[in-house]
C-alpha cells in the first residue's frame, strides 16, 4: 500500500498550503516572501472563477503526524501557436517527507493533468541561479526556452497598469 | 467619435481572430507556425473551462471595411508569492490599421482587466532578439525578469508528458 494519496485540493486544504508556502519560503530564507494567506489561497482557488488548481499529497492515515506535507499549484496558459498548456508554478514537498518518491508521484499527476486536459506542453520558470535545480530538471527532458530560442519573461506591475489605465 | 470599439470577443469572432492570428505569423515570415484553428479557438475559450480570454478591436460601422482590426488574448496565472497576474499571449493590430491607437487601447483594457481581476502584475514573454519591441516595451517602465532577476522558462513537451506518465 502506498505511503500517501495525491488529491485535487479542497478549500479546506488551503491552510495547509500556507503553511508549506511559508516552509518552502524560510527554505530558501525569503520568510517574507509570500504574501499570499489562507482567505485570498480560498477565494482565488474555490470561488466563482478559479486562478489556481492545487493537487496535495497526504500521508495516509496510518502513519504518525498524517497530514498534507506536499503540494503542487498550476494553472492553464494558452498559445495561439500551439494551444493549451499546463504550467506549473509551485511544486513542493516537505523537507522532512522527502525520499518518498512524493515529488515524483506529484510531477507525474501535472504530465497526467496535462494530457488529460489536451495540452500540448508543460511550462514553469526557475531561477538559473539554481542550478542543481536547472541541472535535475535538463537531466529530465526539460529545455530551457530562454536559453534555446531566447523568450524572456517582462513585466508590467501595479503602480505602472495603474498608469496606464489613467492615460 | 471614436473610430473603433474594444469588446470581448464572441465566439462568432473566432474566424477573425484566426485571419489575425495568420497575418500576424506571415508578418513574422512564419506562415505555418499558428496550429489553432477556429474550431479550437471556439472550443478552448467558449465551453466549460475557459483556457483564454480575448478582446477585439472592431471598426466602427461607418467606416468601409469594417470589422475586427486587432485582438488582445490573454490569460490569468497565480504566484503563491504575489497572487493574481494577468498574462498577454498576443496583442495585434493588423498592419493598415496602425497608427490610429487601436494598440494603445487593447493595451489599456489589459490594464483594465488586470487591475479589476485584483491582478499584482501584467505579464508576458517576448524574444529578446526583437530588439525593437524590447526597447519599445521597456521605455514604458515593463520590466525584463530574465535580466534582472534571472527568470528562465523552462519547457516539456508533449512526448516527455507521455513518458512520465508512464514511468
């Protein structure tokens, strides 16, 4: 029997997922990195139009301090070229849960979703920096499309749509 | 009066968009890069789940030749460190029709919409050999992620999908 469960998320979950965000945060010593808290997780996930979909593993019941200890966020994004996408924006398991093959049991239900849901591709963005992410991820398969074709990420943020709206 | 309406797209807008969208490859010296047709284009923004969201700039009736002259296509992401963003696909105004503002103002409803929607940011991907675009967009305060912060975007395509699913 397998160690855990992964699962659509419920709103009831979004608690949890904070509380991974917020580990994940201090992991990579941003502790005041995000946010994002567990009404707005609700509200922009479980009401009228979603933002987010959200699978959780869960530790099956059995063992000692059951509970959601991974998480993986994503959304659809769309090309005129080539369709539907699945983009993944968070994928995190917790420190102490690692090993499990949890991380790998979440990437596969994103190809699952992915597929089932007519895409033609899976898209994230990490930092290069990271490189023992980069190289983990390269080893998989992964292209790098900034690096391959050149496609950079801008942005445009608050104050300047604010602006822009005003002119 | 003003020459031209922004409005959201219907899905009777489809073929349209799908001229657009051509015009818009044959420019770019890539005819056969767009791979959605209109019945795609019907399906995936206009049934159950949305994958897309679309703006039109139409002529206004008086005018010879009216009909729709641009569009704006994008998207909602999520970031569970900032929340809410909208994300531009395309913004295009035919050729002949330039110079009048018709860009501005797809650009402005954007704006709007990411600002109604509660969005923190606009965001979009351009290929940074388009020296022209990137210097234009950057006059206007957008922000290159890639340069400043090292943000890479990363891709797996539909066959690797297939082989972690059946891993």
């Amino acid at each position: 029997m397998s160690l855990f469960l992964i699962r659509p998320a419920t709103k009831d979950d979004c608690k949890d997922i904070v509380r991974l965000i917020k580990e994940m945060a201090e992991n990579k010593r941003m502790p005041n990195g995000p946010r994002v808290d567990e009404e707005a997780l609700q509200k922009d996930g479980f009401e009228k139009k979603p933002f987010y979909y959200c699978f959780v593993a869960e530790l099956n019941k059995e063992e000692l301090n059951s509970g959601i200890v991974g998480y993986v966020l994503y959304f659809f994004s769309y090309s005129t070229w080539e369709g539907r996408s699945i983009d993944v924006q968070d994928l995190y398991v917790s420190l102490q849960y690692r090993g499990r093959g949890i991380g790998s049991a979440l990437q596969k239900r994103m190809a699952q979703e992915g597929i089932q849901n007519g895409c033609c591709r899976l898209n994230f963005t990490m930092l290069k920096q990271d490189m023992s992410s980069v190289q983990f991820y390269k080893e998989q398969g992964v292209i790098d499309l900034t690096e391959t074709e050149g496609w950079d990420i801008f942005c445009l943020k608050k104050d300047d749509l604010f602006r822009l709206v005003e002119k």
